[in-house]
C-alpha cells in the first residue's frame, strides 16, 4: 500500500489534471453517443430523426471513422502549435457541436455537424494520450494509464446515468448536458501546464508532408496491413454495442417485466429510467461499461502474463458469443447475462491488440506502427455502419419489416404517420396489440438472425487472426 501511494506521489498535477479533463470529455462524449443510435432512428413523437437505419449507419460509421484517422493529422497541428492551445480549440468545437447538433433535422444537416463534432474529438485525442504519456516514466507508466483508462470507463459509465433522466422531457437535453460536461474542462484548462515538449520547429506543411510519407511507408508492409484489417473486424463486432444493440433492445425486447419489478423494489430507476412502462435501452446496454469498471483489473490480472496472441483470440471469441447472444432473445435478463460475456471478451482482447502491434512490429519502426494502432478502430467504424446500417435494416429494423407486412397484407396508411402511429394504426387494423404484433413480426421475420452476421464477423476474426499468426510469424505464440 505504502509502494503504491509512494508512486501516487510522483504524478505531477498535470497528469491528474488530464485525468480528470478525460473524465469530463468521456462523459460528455458517451452521455450522448450510447443514445444517439434511438435518436437517429427513433420515431418523431418519441423525439427521434426517423432517419433509417441506413442512415444512421452512414453518420455513425463515416462520423466516428474518421474521428479515429485524423488522429494522424491533429496529432501533428498539436506538436507545432502547443497542447494547451490546440485542447482549447478542440473545446470549444466539442460545446458548440454539442448545442448546435439538435437543431439539424435533415439528414445532411446532422452528418456535417457530426462530422464537425468528429474533429473537436480528433483534436482531443491526441492531445490528451499524450499528456499522459509525458507525465509517466517506466515506473509510474502501467498505474499511470490503468488510471486513465479507469477514467475512460468511469466517465463511460456515468455519461448515460445522466443523460437519460432528461432523454424523456427532451432530447435536446442530452447535448446540452454534454455541452456542459466539455465546459467544465475550460475550468480545468487555466490549470493544465504544458508537459516536457519540444515544439517542431519544421515548416507545418513538412510535417503534414511526413504524415503521408509514414502512411505510404506502413501501407507498403502488407503482413502489417492484413492484421489491421483482421482486427477492424474485431471492432466491426465491438462496436454494434452502440450501433446496434440499442436499437433492437428498444425495437424487440420486452422490458416491462423488469419495469414492474424496479418500480416495487427500486422506484428511483423505474421513474427516471423507464418510460412507458419500459426501461430504457440504454440503462441496459452502459452495464457494460459498469461490468468494465468492476472487473477490469481482475480480467487483467489474469491475462496479464498470458500471450498477446491466445488472449486476443479467446477474447475475440468470448465477446463474439456475448455480444450475439444478446442479439438472439427478447428476454431482458438473458441480454444482461450475455453482456457480462460480452464484457469479458472485451476486456481480455482490447489491451492486447496493441500489445502484439508492439511485438510484431520490426524492431527499427516499432514507434512508427504503434502510432498506427488506431486504424482498425478506423476502419471498424466503417464496417459497422454498414452492418448496423444497410445490413440491419433489410435483416431486423421493426420499421422496415412493418412496412414489408403492410405491403403484404394490402393494408392502407398514411405516409404521413409517425413510426409509432403506423405501427398502432397497423396493429389495430390487424386486430392485435402493440405487443402481439410485435411477436408476430419476431416469429415471422426473425430478426434475431442478424446474430449470425455478428457471430461471422467475430468469429472470422479469430480464425484469421490465428491463420495470420500460423504463416507470416512461423506459428510464433507472441
């Protein structure tokens, strides 16, 4: 105990005052973004866009891949011009994005204030990782980061909590609340001190020159490409946990059981976050993040000492089997079970993809690959808008099936209807309730199927990724 609040000593205040800065920016950040999947799609009078699921899928696919590549660029305006003045930048980018987002409506409108918002997070990110990095040494770097990722997750975890008490009364509240997360660090900037950096004193357009010389010069290494590309598909899987699975939680799963159970022991969560005698899909899917925060130094306890290579294949798998299952019933306590799963596999594979980038890096670049990491989480996005996009739609959207049975059945509405008056105007036209229409459009289309293309996409990571290792490294277990 003493050893450790010895090292706790030897952070100097920048380091927990970038600490706390990402606390506020990871509140800020998942205190919408676990919502903005229902907000996109979600029916008009529910205070939703009733975007398609195809749309959705375009702005959060294309929005948040690139704030994940610009890391590359922004990371180099930080190094020239100065951290502290580049996170102020970033600030207020984040805040006014934030306010301005709810008062788009049209599909263009909202893609290009996302996108905007995307750069405020690029800017960020960076900036802060590397504050962190400059604030450590070998003796304080492994506390020093398991603090900052627990920052990431504390901040992951109570962004939603707080969001979603004024989700009901207006959506407009979730930006503002983030808005008001990302101004806190304004606060927290006066005190901020830039750490131990040398401002490049190259021309900027050479800098920006190297960045692409250093893309082409990684591009050129096609084993390092094609592992970048089996990981993307590790987070095309991960991230449907955003994408996705809010979306079928509130399209398919029955959660008034455990709303009637909350409001008898636990009134506090059933009035704040339920509604409409439901609990919120979103109250459901952040346990993850709590499941992180609990487990997460366990789970790397044990894997700690184990190889990069068997650990990320096992997780890859564990949290392909967590995550699908929790795609494949209506039961609300069989989807926490599974995300429990889920969250395992997450935090046994997620650290060990940048350690094996370390260890299959040739020696002379190491530094140069690593800065590279970050691409899968790139080209993820990307894969998992189109999955949770085009791919959900045609498979599992309630909205989209309504409509095919509509068609079906020769039933008469208007276009001019909401999705939740279509689908009461529909039920009633059928001769069911809302409950029962929803079971025979479960059983007769089966959109729980979509679990197999997670399940593929997953699982055909892993196997990759054991191929890959078998013939580019001569069955090497790094």
């Amino acid at each position: 105990m003493g050893s450790i609040a010895t090292t706790f000593r030897k952070f100097p205040r920048t380091f927990w005052i970038a600490n706390t800065i990402e606390l506020f920016e990871r509140w800020a950040w998942y205190g919408f973004f676990m919502l903005f999947a229902n907000y996109l799609t979600g029916s008009i009078d529910d205070g939703g866009l009733q975007f398609s699921q195809g749309q959705k899928g375009l702005i959060m696919g294309i929005g948040t891949g690139i704030l994940y590549f610009l890391p590359v660029i922004t990371g180099a305006i930080a190094d020239k011009f100065g951290y502290k003045r580049v996170l102020f930048i970033a600030f207020v980018i984040y805040a006014t994005a934030f306010i301005l987002l709810p008062r788009f409506e049209t599909f263009t409108g909202v893609f290009i204030m996302y996108l905007y918002l995307a750069v405020g997070a690029a800017l960020f990110k960076p900036v802060i990782s590397a504050t962190i990095a400059k604030t450590t040494d070998n003796e304080t770097a492994s506390i020093g980061f398991g603090i900052f990722y627990m920052m990431v997750n504390i901040g992951a975890f109570l962004g939603p909590l707080l969001t979603l008490l004024f989700k009901n009364s207006s959506y407009e509240s979730v930006f503002y609340i983030s808005a008001a997360m990302i101004m806190v660090n304004f606060i927290l900037l006066f005190f901020y001190r830039e750490p131990n950096q040398i401002k490049s004193s190259e021309p900027f357009w050479v800098l920006i020159k190297q960045i692409f010389v250093n893309i082409y010069t990684v591009l050129l290494d096609y084993k390092f490409v094609i592992f970048l590309i089996i990981a993307s598909g590790f987070w095309t899987m991960y991230l449907q946990l955003f994408f996705t699975l809010p979306v079928f939680i509130s399209q398919w799963v029955d959660t008034s059981g455990m709303y009637v159970f909350l409001s008898q022991n636990m009134p506090f969560i059933a009035e704040n976050y339920g509604h409409n005698g439901a609990i919120e899909a979103e109250f459901i899917t952040n346990f993850d993040a709590l499941f992180i925060i609990a487990f997460q130094i366990i789970i790397s306890s044990i894997v700690m000492r184990w190889k990069a290579l068997n650990t990320m294949i096992g997780g890859f798998i564990v949290a392909t089997i967590g995550l699908s299952l929790t795609l494949i019933s209506q039961d609300v306590l069989f989807i926490f079970i599974a995300l429990f799963v889920f969250a395992i596999g997450e935090m046994s594979a997620s650290p060990k993809i940048t350690e094996y980038i370390g260890r299959i890096a040739p020696a002379d670049k190491k530094a140069l690959y690593m800065g590279y990491s970050f691409i899968p989480l790139f080209l993820g996005n990307l894969f998992a808008g189109i999955v949770s996009g085009k791919v959900y739609q045609e498979m599992s959207d309630k909205h989209t099936l309504l409509l095919n049975e509509i068609n079906e059945k020769g039933l008469h509405l208007s276009e001019h209807l909401t999705h939740n008056q279509m689908f009461e105007e529909a039920a009633l036209q059928l001769n069911m309730s809302k409950m029962e229409l929803t079971n025979y459009l479960w059983i007769n289309y089966q959109p729980s199927s979509i679990w197999w293309v997670i399940a593929s996409i997953g699982g055909g990571a892993a196997i990759a990724l054991a191929i890959y290792n078998y013939i580019f490294f001569n069955a090497k277990r790094y």
